[in-house]
C-alpha cells in the first residue's frame, strides 16, 4: 500500500514537472500553426502561413545565414583552439599547467552582458567597426572554455601508447598529431563542436551590441519582439528550437558512442 | 612519457599558445580595459577625469538610488529564483534516480530537459504567450469560469521570477540529478537495515550526500540568473530594473561607458562574493 502511495507521488511529480517544463515550448509550437492574426487562444485551425510568411521573410532569411555562418566559424576557431590547448596541457605536464587552465576556464564565470561590454568598448577604442566579424570573435571567448574542457576530458593515458607507437615506426610530430590523435579525438571534437553551435547559434546579448547593419537570427528575432505578439515569432521560434534539438541530438550521439567505445 | 616529451616539446610548447592568446586579447584585455574606464569621468563625450571614484559614487548614492535599488532587485530576485529552482528540481532529481527504472533514467532526463536548449529569447516570449492578458492562463480561466475578464500575469517580477525558475529546474535537475546518481545505494540500504525510516534515510544519509550536486546547480544558477538581461527585459516590465537592465541603459541610451563599466565592476563583485560563499559552504560540506 505504501509502495503503491509513493509511486503514485513519483508519477505526479514527473507529469507536474514535464507539464511545467513543457508548458511554454507546446503553446510556442502549437500557435506557430494559427491560422489567425494572434498567438493566442483560441485556436482557429492549422496553417502553415506563418512558416511561409517567415522564409519569404528576407531579413528573416539573411539573419538565419548570418547566424549559420557566425556559429559554424566561430565554433570552429572554437574547437580548433580548445583542441591544440588542451592536447599541449595533457601531453606536457609544468607546473605552469593550472594556471592555463584557470585563464583558459575563467571566461564561463563572467556574464555574457560584461564580455560583450568589454569586446565593445575595445573595439571602440581600436577603431573595429560593429560587424558580424566582432560578433564571432566574441562567441570564440565563450566557447572556448567549453571546447577545451571537453577535449581535455577526454585526452587520457591510453592515446598516449598509441602515439608513442606511431613515433616509433618513423611518424614525425606531425603526422601524429594529424593522423593518429586528431582521429582518435574525432566524436569529442565533433560534440565540442555541436555543442559550441548551438550556443553561439542562441546568444543574444553579445551578438546584439557588437553588430550593426548585418545581424544575427536573435537580435532580429529581439527586434520583431517590439511589435508584440505574432504567430511569425512562433514560427521563428519553433524553428530555431528544432535547429537546437537537432544539433544536440548529433552532440549526444556522438558522446555516447564515444561512451560505448 | 618524459622520453616521449623530450624527443617533441616544441609542439606540446606552442600547443596552447594560441588559445591563450585569444583569451589574453578578448577577455583578459576587455575586462581590463573596462576596470580602467569605470575610473575615468566623461562628460560629453570627452574624457574629463582619470583614477576618479566618480562612478561608483554616481552608481552608490546618486539618482536617487535607482542603481542601489537596480542591485538589491537583481540580488532578491536572483535569490529567490535560486531557492525555488532548488525546491521544484529536487523532487524531480529525487524521482529520476531513485523512483525510475535505469534503463529510462537517461532517456526521461533528456527529454525533460529539452526545453533548456530553446533560444534563451524565444523561451522568455513563450512565457508572455502564457502569461499575458490574451494568454493561455487567462483564457483557460475564463472558459472554466473562474475569471470574468482577461487578466494578465506578465510585466512584473513574479513573472521574472518563473522565467527563470523554468530554465534553471532544468539546469538544476541536471546537476542534482547527476549526484544523486552517484549514491551508492548500499548506503541507503544500510541505513534502512540498521531500522532508520525513510524519512530518517533520506535527511540523514541522502540530503546531507547531494548537497555538493545542489550548491554546484544553485552556484551556476546564481551566477547565470544575476546577470541575464533578456529574461527581465520581456518578462519583468517597467515598473523595477535589474542591474543589467540598468547597465543596457547606460551603453544604449547615454553611452556613458564609464557608469556602465563601474556597474559591471559591482556585478563581478557581486558574483565574486556568492563564489568565496559558496566555497566555503562547498568545503563545510566536505568534513
């Protein structure tokens, strides 16, 4: 009886929960389909009006290839760099190796808002106009923590025979690097990257104070916000949520295959 | 290893150069550059004052205190939000690792936490789809009878407060969860041979074992809640500013970068004394 009790409590509090945490992404999508002027109740019929108002939508558009450029570069440069730092820092151990790795995470402790402050006012003074390119820049600041944490993570003892074994049959430095580490790192770099993606994909604050003419998907979508409540944002917004889930669905199966391996 | 390390060090060596680089040139320089500003006074647009404490004068006892008043809501606020994620997502956490099967544990906390990853922006004006006066509540309301008129949840701190509460369950669900996963159950088990009651199991052996998992989520929470501009800016309406709004402010309308700069200045303070509090709870815990 009292085993019966207590799972009939797990169960309320999981639907609770689900119905609390879903509650805003189903009326989001739901009224993304209105076929009516509001995002609101009632519901009058399924359309897909708004989604095709949305691509035809050119700001819309170009913000979206704005974004897409942005995230996938600057996730790049991101990964890339994560990469090679955590690859020096696992592959040498100093006593300098803490002190990197301190600077190298202290970014992820600082709000947005304050680095996209920081980026704007010395790019000011150095004279670099707002642009999409100071944007990316300040999206490789923030996830280059993430990229290289999730390197270092995984850089272990059991790659190092491995490379020692490419060094003694004649592989240069190199060649290891590229040939036998860089594959053998492949699903952690793909999920760094996934992973940088849909962050820089979603920022806001920093992308909003350093662009100007040619933005990104989330400063138009701030903008739209301004003129109220329309099934066009819904649309957007459902939109940007399914690129999300995609590309995070690519970063968990990559992390647990690696996991399985 | 050292042989290995002695035969290549040039590429170990230069390895992490340039991330370093990149971090010293658009984080480290930034910060810096900013910490200098916020002691200079520029009065239209010309430099009138360097290693002045003008600012922070201005932010502590000038307009009428509205920036002090900016401070204690984004403080409040972000406490409030902090204890309340904690007290939804621990039942949640709770239920996930002990009350379901393990095969579906992984799966059931993915799909919770799926909302986590809509456009921070997106996931705020989902919330004023909810909440305002044509809303989702207002009209449920009014067809079960319970209302009369449209009535209008959004434009206030507890609408504030619920964007964010929303987002951070979910982080923290994620990080209690993950320790109390971690628990080994013979413990508990113990626990209950040796004749404690459940009650007795979970505030003695349970709670005390997750609280590092819980100050790590409420640490993240506090430090990401105080200084979000968006969700405050569409959820929260005029009538009170949070500290970041009130920096947006600053840079938007008077770009008065100094003012803004000491303001941020006192927000990293702000964050730095929750981290040397946590800490030093983290480490209580720990004996």
């Amino acid at each position: 009886m009292r085993l019966r009790g207590s799972t009939l409590a797990s169960a309320l509090v999981l639907i609770a929960a689900a119905i609390f945490i879903f509650l805003p992404v189903v009326v989001l999508v739901q009224f993304s389909f209105q076929d009516g002027l509001v995002p609101v109740p009632p519901f009058k019929g399924f359309s897909l009006r708004w989604y095709h108002k949305v691509l035809e939508d050119r700001r819309l558009v170009k913000a979206l290839w704005n974004s897409v450029a942005v995230a996938s570069l600057s996730s790049l440069i991101a990964t890339v760099l994560g990469f090679l730092a955590a690859y020096g820092l696992a592959r040498r151990r100093t006593g300098w190796n803490r002190a990197v790795e301190l600077l190298l995470m202290a970014p992820i402790t600082v709000s947005y808002l304050i680095i996209g402050m920081g980026l704007l006012m010395t790019f000011t003074m150095a004279g670099v106009p707002k642009s999409l390119l100071a944007v990316g820049i300040g999206h490789v600041v923030i996830n280059l923590p993430l990229a290289f944490a999730i390197c270092y993570a995984q850089l272990g003892e059991h790659q190092v025979a491995i490379e020692r074994a490419a060094e003694d049959l004649g592989a240069s430095p190199l060649q290891t690097l590229l040939l036998i580490t860089v594959p053998m790192m492949a699903p952690s770099l793909a999920a760094a990257f996934a992973l940088s993606v849909t962050l820089s994909w979603d920022e806001f604050v920093i992308a909003f104070l350093l662009s100007r003419f040619d933005v990104t998907l989330p400063v138009v979508i701030w903008s739209m916000l301004r003129s109220g409540l329309s099934p066009e944002l819904n649309a957007v917004g459902t939109l940007v949520f399914a690129v999300s889930v995609l590309l995070l669905l690519v970063a968990e199966l990559l992390t647990s295959r690696r996991r399985s391996s | 290893m050292s042989a290995a390390d002695k035969t290549r060090p040039r590429l170990f060596v230069w390895a992490p150069a340039p991330a370093l680089l990149w971090t010293a040139l658009f984080f480290v320089l930034p910060l810096l550059a900013m910490a200098v500003t916020s002691l200079t006074r520029r009065e239209h647009g010309e430099t009138v004052a360097f290693w002045t404490l003008a600012n922070y004068r201005t932010f502590f006892t000038e307009g009428s205190g509205v920036f002090v008043a900016a401070l204690w809501n984004s403080i409040e606020v972000t406490l409030i939000v902090t204890v309340v994620s904690v007290l939804v997502a621990y039942p949640i956490a709770y239920v996930l690792a002990y009350r379901v099967p393990a095969r579906w544990q992984r799966m059931l906390l993915v799909l919770l936490v799926l909302p986590f990853w809509t456009s921070y922006v997106i996931r705020s004006y989902s919330w004023l789809l909810v909440l305002s006066e044509k809303g989702v509540i207002s009209a449920g309301l009014q067809s079960l009878g319970l209302a009369s008129g449209p009535i209008g949840f959004g434009n206030n701190r507890g609408a504030t407060v619920l964007g964010f509460v929303h987002f951070f369950t979910m982080l923290l669900t994620l990080t209690i969860y993950a320790n109390l996963a971690q628990i080994r159950e013979s413990y508990r088990r113990a626990a209950a041979d040796l004749g404690a009651s459940p009650v007795q199991v979970f505030t003695r052996i349970t709670l005390p074992l997750s609280l590092p998992g819980v100050a790590v989520g409420a640490f993240l929470t506090f430090v990401l809640a105080i200084g979000d501009y968006v969700t405050p800016q569409i959820l929260g309406g005029s009538k009170e500013l949070l500290l970041p709004q009130a920096i947006m402010l600053q840079v938007g309308r008077t770009a008065d970068f100094p003012l803004a700069s000491a303001m941020s200045m006192v927000l990293m303070a702000v964050v730095t004394i929750a981290y040397l509090l946590f800490a030093r709870h983290l480490k209580m815990d720990r004996l």
